[in-house]
C-alpha cells in the first residue's frame, strides 16, 4: 500500500483556501473517495 500526500490550494471566491490530498494505492477494485474538512 502506498500513499501519497500533497498541501495545495482551492478557490473560495477570490480568496485561496488551503486543502489537502491524500492519496492511497492499493490492488483491489477501484474506488474513488471524498471526505469532508481535516484540520491539521
């Protein structure tokens, strides 16, 4: 299992908001998952 994390940024308006992804690789059937807001 690998997993990948990346700090990168979304547009609320003009103002740029701060999100992060993370991303796992694993065999098995493919997925595709979103979760809500992660305070760090």
């Amino acid at each position: 299992m690998t997993i990948a994390r990346i700090a990168t940024f979304a547009f609320s308006g003009i103002e740029a908001v701060p999100v992060g992804v993370e991303v796992q690789l694993a065999p098995g059937i493919p997925a595709f998952l979103i979760v809500g807001p992660v305070c760090n």
